[in-house]
C-alpha cells in the first residue's frame, strides 16, 4: 500500500515543521522509540527515507521526476519506506513550466508514498 498524505493550511500554520516532527520519529535511529510510544512494538512499521523536492515558481517537471526516480530507487530495500516530499507545491502550481503535470502519470499507478 502506498500513501499519499497531504498537509493543507494556510502559510504559517506549520504543515512543514509538522512534517519535520513525523519523519524526526519515524527515522532508522528513532522507530523503536516511535513504536514504543504508540505501545504497539509488534506493529509492522518501517522506518521512513523521505526524499524532499523544494517547489518553486520556477520549478520543472525534470526536477519532479528527477526526486521521483531517486525515490524509487529506495523501493529495494525492506528496511526503510520510501516517501517524496512535495513541499510548497502550491509554488509549482503558478510555475510557467506546469511542471505538476507530470503527477498526473507518475500517480495512475504510484510505486511509493508521495
């Protein structure tokens, strides 16, 4: 199963830093302590290998499928699960590139957690 999780808020409201908090605790050195704290040891629960993207008004399509394909690449391994961040992505939107189009393609079919 793959997740497409979505922060939404207005700027300020700290979506990012939210974010930071969550993959802070669900990071290789820290998931034993995460699932400690939710008291659920035997929960199958992998570590997370984020991979970020700073959207921009500028931003391109490459540079999506660029993080995309590096995303990918971390599909091979069991002990960790991968997951892109898109973060500012309403930025991208106002780009001249529409670089967001590529999502559309990218996600029929998503092979990671976006």
């Amino acid at each position: 199963m793959h997740i497409i999780f979505v922060l939404v808020g207005d700027p300020g409201t700290s979506k990012t830093l939210s974010f930071q908090i969550l993959r802070n605790n669900m990071c290789q050195s820290e998931i034993d302590n995460f699932k400690t704290k939710l008291n659920k040891k035997s929960i199958d629960l992998k570590p997370l290998h984020v991979v970020s993207f700073q959207c921009t008004q500028n931003s391109k399509s490459h540079g999506i499928k660029e993080r995309w394909k590096q995303t990918t690449s971390h599909l091979e391994s069991e002990l960790v699960k991968p997951l892109l961040l898109l973060d500012e992505i309403g930025l991208a939107e106002h780009s001249k590139y529409s670089p967001l189009k590529v999502l559309h393609r990218l996600l029929e079919k998503p092979k990671i957690s976006f």
